[in-house]
C-alpha cells in the first residue's frame, strides 16, 4: 500500500493511531469467531503526507485474545 502511494508521488510522513478494547458487536463475533466474554482490540491508523494531508485510514478489529500489539520507536 504505502509502495503504491510513493509511486504515485504521495510519500507517508507520519502516522497516528488510536488503540481500544471492547466487547465486540454480534456480528464481529460471528465473524471471528469468538468464544464468549472475549473482547476485541480496536486499531485506528491514520498515514499522512508531509503537509497533514491524511493519506491512508485502516480502521482495524482483532480478536483481543489471539493478538499481540508491539510498537518500536526512537528516544529522539
């Protein structure tokens, strides 16, 4: 995707997300298959051009108890 969007000429220059645990919704159960009192992780991920301008949004729910979230950054 963000290969894609730099051969378009539009390079990511950051990015910003939000992440939440809730109850899933019925049909997000059905849909992952998931056992009873398991919760979801919500993953909001907005990448931005250098400018501000948004440039991908991935709105993302993962079964809470088969995911693992890792992040990485530098102390600058």
């Amino acid at each position: 995707m963000y290969a894609r969007l730099e051969e378009s000429g539009r390079r990511v220059a950051s990015f910003a997300e939000k992440v939440g645990s809730r109850m899933p919704t019925p049909e997000e159960a059905s849909r992952l298959q998931l056992g009873q009192g398991v919760t979801v992780l919500t993953v909001a991920r907005v990448a931005y051009a250098q400018d501000g301008t948004p440039l991908e949004v991935n709105d993302m729910v993962l079964p809470a108890d088969r995911c693992e979230l890792t992040y990485e950054w530098t102390a600058d």
